[in-house]
C-alpha cells in the first residue's frame, strides 16, 4: 500500500508571525508570487491561502530566492 505524504499548511497569519511581518504583507508576497501558496475557494471578506511548511522553512533558511 502506497501511503501519501501529507503536508502541514499554514495560514497566512501563522506565516506573518513567524516572519514578524504583517498578515498583508504575506498576502502581498502571495499575490506577487513572491510566495508559492495555495489559494482556497473564497468564503468571506479576504481570500484563503495556505503555505506550505517546506516552503516557509526554505524561505527562513534561505534557499528560496529572497522576497
């Protein structure tokens, strides 16, 4: 049996606290492309993304180009 890998997502604020930036900078980098998200259908006033923990710790331990 093959066993799929899930990987842990973060939120937008989760992101911004553990960068010490603001939630709308990380969605500004998001709508850039600056930062690979996943965008979840749009319920409510803002849109949804998730970020995948891979792609914060390679932003955080440089091996993403800088934003």
């Amino acid at each position: 049996m093959v066993e799929e890998k899930r990987e842990e997502l973060l939120t937008v604020r989760e992101v911004a606290r553990r960068l010490r930036v603001d939630d709308t900078t990380v969605r500004r980098w998001i709508k850039s492309g600056a930062l690979e998200a996943i965008t979840l259908p749009h319920r409510g006033k803002r849109q949804a993304y998730r970020v995948k923990r891979s792609t914060l710790e390679g932003l955080l331990a440089g091996s993403l180009p800088n934003i």
